[in-house]
C-alpha cells in the first residue's frame, strides 16, 4: 500500500461484469479530476493467442486438463506484483495492451492475438487502476493483493457467469456452446483454487443474483436482465459505512447482514457511485497531500 500513490484493483473472473464497473470507475475520474492510468489483466499473459494454443496442446497431450488463462503459471504475475511495487514507491511503472480483435487492432496497430509493446505509464498520475483475473491473487510465492489500497470484487453465481460467459463467447467470438464448456471445464481447478480465493482478500465485493430460473445455463436463451437481479454488496470492514444513509439512498434496498447490503440490479450504478465515490476522493486527497 502506498499513501501517495494509491492502487485500486478490482477482480473478477471472466464473464462477471468487470468491465462495468470499471466504466463506473472512469466516471468517477472524469467527474473528480482524476488522473488515473489504467492497466488490464490480459496485458499479463505469459502467451499471446497462438503460443496459448500450442502450450494449450502441449498440456494437454501431457495429461493436464485444468490449464488456462485463469492459471497462475498462464500469467505474468510476478511482474504485475512488481509493477504494483514500483508504482507504489515511484508512480511510476509499464504496461501493454493484449489485441482481442480487427477492432482493437485497428486502435493499437497490432495482430488480433497478439500484445503491444511495454510502454511507460504517463507521468503526474493520482492513482493506478487495475481490472481483471489476478488483482488479489496470494500465495506463497505471490502477494498482489498487499500492494492494492482498494480492492474491489465483481463476483456473481456461478450459473449467471456461465450464462454470460456462453453468450459474449458464442456472440463476439464465434464459439460454440460445447467449445465455451470446454473452456469452463478446463477452468473449473483454477477457478476454485485461484479465483475464488482472491474474494476474500476484497474490501468489497459486488455479487449479482438472479432472481429468475438459471439452473441449466447450457440451454438458458438469454442473460437475466437487471431487473430480474439483485445485487449483494458485502465489506470486509464495515467501520465507517452509513447503512443508514444507503439504504435511505437507495429504494427498495436493506442490510442482510451486519456488513451487507441487498440492492435491486438496476440500482448497482447508483450504489458504487455512492460507496466508491468518497473512498477514491480520500485515497486521493491524502495522495496529494502526502
């Protein structure tokens, strides 16, 4: 953790909505004057797409079904650790883009598959700004998760992030139901002894349930909607959180427990502008201060 040079990350497994809140997130900035660069988990990848399916290949001819991109050793973790280190001590540090597409290419000028090269942050920063697999990852021999200042879970159940993870795949990718199981089968190791256990190194966690039937996400033919959603918010340190003011902010909300709060889908929004506002306006201003 760094005073004057604050890291937020927030994690989530493919398919869990990360990419929403980080768009909440850069609201936030826009709206406070902040200058924060931002680095993405798919620019840590060990592989780019093809040299992923060869070692895919590789694994698997080896016996081993459980590799992945949500595998520790599918990633260049260490170096995410230090670039958290060094922007924590410097504000300073690198990043690079993973291409996903003809899209993205024609942005970074690179191969769909392929990464740009490292490329310094820009200087005179306020914060670091992380989204994607690993951004709380502890083991032995890793621990990104003690460089973060805030640290934010994006974690639905299991069924709805399979849901949504079949239908961008099939719908943006191409895929098949049967190639998107596959992936989820070969994830399921990593996802239990890798994923998961970062939640519980969150200061908040984000987690959408359904109020409708998902019990086959194989067959479901859309993604419930907000509106058929509820959103569990869960802090790991309640000191300080006006519940009362929340729940008086946001309508038809309550408290399940003595550190959560229920909230109707549509209001997720509204609920992180509330909760994150004022923690990222404080983790800034003792930024500039210090």
């Amino acid at each position: 953790m760094s005073k004057k040079h604050p890291i937020i990350s927030v994690t989530g497994s493919s398919g869990a909505g990360t990419s929403t809140v980080k768009a909440t997130f850069d609201q936030i900035f826009r709206r406070e004057g902040i200058r924060a660069v931002s680095i993405e988990g798919d620019a840590f990848h060990r592989y780019d797409r093809a040299a992923m399916k060869d070692e895919l290949a590789r694994r698997t001819a080896a016996g081993d079904n459980t590799f992945s991109h949500f595998s520790i050793d599918a990633n260049e973790l260490e170096r995410l650790e230090d670039i958290f280190r060094i922007y924590g001590e410097t504000g300073r540090g690198q990043t690079r883009h993973y291409v996903h597409d003809d899209r993205e290419s024609e942005r970074w000028g690179a191969a769909p598959g392929s990464f740009t090269p490292w490329a310094d942050f820009e200087d005179g920063s306020d914060l670091l700004f992380y989204e994607g697999l690993h951004g709380a990852v502890k083991t032995p021999a890793i621990d990104i998760a003690r460089h973060a200042d805030l640290k934010i879970g994006v974690v639905p159940v299991i069924n709805l992030e399979w849901i949504q993870k079949i239908h961008r795949d099939k719908a943006s990718r191409g895929y098949s139901t049967e190639a998107v199981t596959d992936v989820i089968l070969r994830r399921m190791h990593d996802y239990v002894h890798v994923i998961t256990p970062q939640f519980t190194q969150t200061d908040i966690n984000f987690q959408r349930v359904p109020v409708v039937d998902t019990s086959n996400p194989f067959i479901a033919r859309w993604i419930p909607t907000p509106d058929e959603s509820l959103v569990v918010i869960r802090f790991k340190n309640p000191r300080g959180i006006d519940f009362a003011y929340l729940t008086q902010m946001i309508q038809g909300s309550w408290m399940s427990r003595a550190n959560s709060i229920v909230i109707p889908g549509p209001k997720m929004d509204l609920a992180m502008q509330l909760i994150l506002t004022p923690m990222v306006q404080r983790l800034v201003e003792t930024a500039r201060r210090a």
